[in-house]
C-alpha cells in the first residue's frame, strides 16, 4: 500500500501548501509552480509503481491484493493523469477558478482509483468508487459563477448516487447468496458444482444489477443521459480527464469482476452485454449527427467508442479480450491528442475559446499545422487507414469474425463508416468553411 499512502501524502502536502500561499492564487507563476510541483510527485509514484511491478500478494485482510496487471492498471491511469496535468499548464491563466482547487480534488479522484483497482473486496470496492464519484461530482461543478456548470454537476449527482444505489443493492443480493463479499472467497464459491447449479439464477440476476452500476460510469445506453450535460458544463480540461482517466478504472473493475472472479457466468452475462453495446454505437454515431457544440460531439463520441469497447468485452474469448487493451490504447491516445489541439485552439485567435462546431472555422489560417494534427486525430477516430484507429477497430471486427459473428460484425462496420460523416464535418469546417478559401472556390465558380 506505499502508493496509496504516498498518495495520501501528497494529499496532504498540497492542501497545506495551498492554505499556506492562499493569497498568491492568481498569481501566473504559482500555477505554473503548483503544477510543476504535483508532476515532479507523480512522477516519484511512477516509479515506486514501477518497484512493484511483478508482485503478486494480498494483504489487509484480504481487502487488497497486486499483481502485474492491476500494477500495470495503475501505471496507465497515472500516466494518463500526467498528461492531463500537462493539457492544464496554460489553462488556468485564463480561468477564474483556483488551481489548487482542481489539483487536491484530482488526486483524491486518483486515490480512490487506485484503491478501487486493488480492491478485493465488495465492501472496499464500493467505498473506493464513492470517493472517486464525489470528487468527479465537485470537478463537474468547480464553475460556481456558472449555472450550466452547477446543473450538470447536480444532475451528475443525482444519476450517479442512483446507479450506486443499484451497484449496492447487487452487492447486497451477491452477499446474501455467498455469505461474504471477499472476490477471493466468491471465486472459490463460484467454482462449487453446488453454488453454480443452486443459485445460478440469482446470482446472474444479481450481476446484472453491479453491471448496470458500472454501464451508468461509462455512459453506455440507455445510462448515457448524463454525460453530454457534464461534458458541456465542465470546464475543458476536466472534460478531458473526465473522458480519458476515470473510465479505466471502471473498465478495470469490469475486466476483474466479470474475468476472474464471475468468470464461469460470464457466457450468460456477455448475452446481456452485447446489446448494450451494439445500441451504444448506433444511439451515440445518430446523435453526433445532430450535434453544434464540440463538447456534446466528444460526449456522444465518447458513447461510441465505449460501445466499440463494451462489443469487444462481450465476445467471452480472448481474442475479443486483446481488441479490448489496443481499443482502449488507441482510445486514450487519441483523446489526449484531440482535447490537447483543442486547449492550443482555445490559446490561438486571440485566446478564443472553442464551443461550437462552427468556431473552427478560420482555424486553418491562425494554426495551419495543428488543423493539420487535428485532422489526423479525427481521421484517426473515425478508423481511417492506416492511422491508429484504424487498428483498434480493426481488431474488433476479427474478434467478431472469430466468433462466428458475421452479421454483427457487418452491422458494426456499416456503422463505423457512418461515424466517419461527423469527424469529416469537423475537417470540413476547419479546411473549407475558411473565408479566403471560400472566396477563391467563388471565383473559379464564376469564372
């Protein structure tokens, strides 16, 4: 637990640093040094993460337990709430609210996520999400002065207090069959011919109550109603760890729950979860069709891809276990990169930030090199070859080929190239919907 408890000390560190040098919360240089500072901490975490890679042991009672894949787990998470940190260097030189605030609030965020990976228990896992989930309902509302920012960080609060009630009434119904709560005595009931025959059933009904608590996290539909109103309210760099580093905990707990500890139901289960994510897809590619802010595109994007994730997760193979890691990866990536060129837009023109679609109009002219990124991000999401994105999906389609899936597989390809129309539409606005080119297109017209 040394991560954790250097975690916590950095906690504590930072709320006192920040009681102490209050008065110098708009000063430019003490963001700067307050984001220096936390990075250069993080980084020591990185590698005491990286001492214990290859340790395998359960300790506190049995509540936790490492090994290589929830150490790996962790260094992903942390490197990915690097990056975001990196994104907010220059943000909040123009913004009214107080760093200070943003970074405790984000660590403690980061704390309950690595406690909710190690966790080995229901009781534990339950706890550590709910400290993740108030940290992300106070992030969702650090605009005070903001009304959008407080209605979407009070309906945040409202959906995801109910689908923890959901989460818990599983937990409940699975320690009323088992008699405990511990994943390691679980697994073991599990595996008894008794258990499995006896209580089948029940314990599939109860399953399906602790999924529907983790689909609600990852906005999957129909528990998708949340997240365009968070994105939009939230400044832009808590929508970008919103949309990069919270979700893979839940995946996490998705792969530990449903692969390890309920493997022997997961056959039942992946029935229940393929039209999940199927229904995913096509609600999230239609409602991108009709979107005009970026933010609400990223969140119905953000619907999309987490369909793409949940169809590979419900195929019960490993194959389909391997196109999960590269989509998530080339997820991650390609958000980092998208929200990243989306701060830059935000600095350019005048410090001019990026609401609506229409906005990037011109963008070309003020930045024509990262238009140029930018348009090879979103090819990139859209799964064009031979960029990254591309591969993602690409893996899933042979898992469901593997399968024996091939209508699925033909429908989720079909509904892939329709996605491409709504990040071409971003492409169009900042290649052709600039004025200069505008006039030249008028004039070969005429002539």
């Amino acid at each position: 637990m040394f991560p954790e408890f250097y975690l916590f000390l950095i906690i504590v560190f930072s709320l006192i640093f920040n009681l102490t040098l209050k008065n110098y919360y708009n000063s430019f240089e003490f963001v700067n040094f307050s984001i220096y500072y936390i990075l250069i901490l993080l980084f020591f975490l990185f590698i005491i993460l990286l001492s214990q890679f290859g340790i395998s042991v359960a300790f506190f009672n049995n509540n936790f337990y490492i090994d290589p894949f929830i150490t790996s787990s962790k260094l992903f998470i942390l490197s990915c709430l690097i990056f975001v940190f990196l994104l907010s260097l220059d943000y909040f030189k123009f913004e009214r609210f107080q760093i200070t605030e943003y970074s405790t609030i984000v660590l403690l965020a980061l704390l309950g996520m690595f406690l909710l990976v190690s966790s080995n228990d229901f009781i534990v896992l339950y706890l550590s999400l709910e400290l993740q989930s108030f940290c992300l309902y106070i992030l969702a509302s650090l605009k005070r002065y903001s009304n959008l920012s407080i209605e979407a960080a009070l309906k945040y609060f409202i959906l995801g207090s109910f689908s923890s009630g959901i989460f818990l009434f599983g937990i409940s119904l699975l320690y009323g069959f088992f008699g405990t709560t511990n994943f390691s005595e679980i697994n073991v009931l599990v595996y008894s011919s008794d258990v499995f025959f006896d209580y089948s059933f029940l314990v599939i009904i109860s399953l399906l109550f602790i999924s529907i608590g983790v689909l609600f996290k990852l906005a999957i539909f129909p528990f998708h109603f949340w997240i365009a109103d968070v994105y939009e309210g939230s400044p832009m760099v808590v929508t970008a760890f919103f949309a990069i580093v919270p979700k893979l905990s839940f995946l996490v707990v998705f792969i530990k729950l449903f692969f390890f500890v309920f493997l022997k139901f997961y056959f039942y289960f992946a029935q229940f979860l393929f039209p999940f994510g199927l229904s995913s897809i096509i609600v999230g590619i239609l409602l991108s069709l009709y979107a005009t802010k970026i933010k609400r595109l990223l969140a119905y994007s953000a619907i999309t891809h987490m369909g793409y994730i949940v169809v590979a997760l419900s195929l019960c193979s490993l194959s389909g276990l391997d196109s999960f890691l590269i989509y998530v990866i080339t997820y991650v990536l390609s958000s980092i990169g998208i929200f990243a060129v989306l701060l830059s837009f935000r600095r350019s023109s005048s410090f001019h930030k990026v609401r609506n679609i229409t906005d990037l109009s011109g963008m070309l002219k003020s930045n024509p090199l990262l238009s140029l990124v930018f348009a090879i991000l979103l090819l990139s999401s859209a799964g064009i070859p031979p960029l990254a994105g591309f591969f993602g999906k690409f893996f899933v389609f042979q898992s469901l080929m593997e399968s024996d899936a091939y209508l699925l597989a033909g429908s989720v390809i079909l509904f892939s190239v329709v996605s491409s129309i709504y990040y071409i539409r971003l492409i169009r606005f900042i290649f052709f919907n600039n004025p200069e080119i505008n006039v030249i297109f008028h004039t070969i017209k005429i002539s």
